[in-house]
C-alpha cells in the first residue's frame, strides 16, 4: 500500500524533532500532534535538559496541543511519534483522548502500546486511539541506534 504524502510529511517533521532532540544529548524521539490537517504542536525529548522524568515528547507536545486548543481534551487530533510511546506516554495520550496514534520504531523494552502493559488494551483504559505503527520506522531505528551506539562508543 502507498503511503500518502502529507502522512509522511507529519512523521517527518517528527522525525525532525528527534534528530534535533539527539543533537541536544536527548534520546532522539520527536512527536508532531495535527489536528484538521495543521499542525498545532510539536516536540522532542527533553528530559535531561528540564531535569524532568515527564518530558518525552509525546507528553511535551500534547501540553502544547492542549494549550493551543484551550482544552485537556484532543478529539480528533492525530499524533505523529517516531517510537512506541511508553506506559506513561500512552496514558497522557489516553487522558488527551487522542484520535490517532501514529508510531515509527516498535519499543521491545519500554514500550506501552505494543508491548509490555499494552495500556489501550487494558479494560481501565477510558480512551484507546486508532493505532498505526511501522511509519518511517526504519530511519527512526537508525536515529535510535546511531545514538546508543555512539554513547557506548
């Protein structure tokens, strides 16, 4: 199947925000939230910078998306990220009421959607979003192994 072009153009601006987040020291994750096709948010990892455990990306830019509209609650917006949102990530993405999930890299080890407590699946989730994962995944792996890989040297 063909991927659409504006599809592709939201997770590389995701995809933009983690290669900015690695070059800040950050594990390179970046996220972009749309909503009626613009885009009203986007984020990389910032945990080191802020000295703050709750500073993924996903989290950062669904703050700023929530700011933008006024509101806790993101009906029908999307949510480009370039890796499997962790349990905490898909917990604010649920309580955000986000419509669609879409995700590059899968995360064996941290990841909450797919793997692990699989949060959406679970029956004291209020909200599970539409879920897309694989988009762009093989340069969101590379940005992820680049970076581990240079810190083990």
């Amino acid at each position: 199947m063909k991927e659409q072009p504006a599809f592709l153009s939201y997770m590389n601006l995701a995809l933009e925000e983690a290669r900015a987040a690695g070059a800040r020291g950050e594990v390179p994750v970046g996220a972009v939230v749309v909503f009626q096709g613009a885009v009203v948010a986007r984020a990389g990892n910032r945990t080191r910078e802020l000295s703050d455990p709750t500073a993924h990306a996903e989290v950062l830019a669904i703050r700023a998306a929530c700011q933008a509209a006024g509101s806790e609650r993101l009906v029908g917006h999307d949510l480009y990220v370039t890796l499997e949102p962790c349990p905490m990530c898909a917990g604010a993405i649920a309580a955000a009421r986000v419509g669609r999930v879409y995700y590059g890299a899968g995360d064996p080890k941290s990841g909450g959607v797919a793997q692990g407590p699989r949060v959406f699946s679970h029956p004291q989730c209020h909200h599970a979003p539409e879920v897309y994962d694989g988009i762009s995944a093989p340069e969101a792996e590379a940005l992820l192994k680049g970076f581990f890989g240079a810190l083990r040297g």
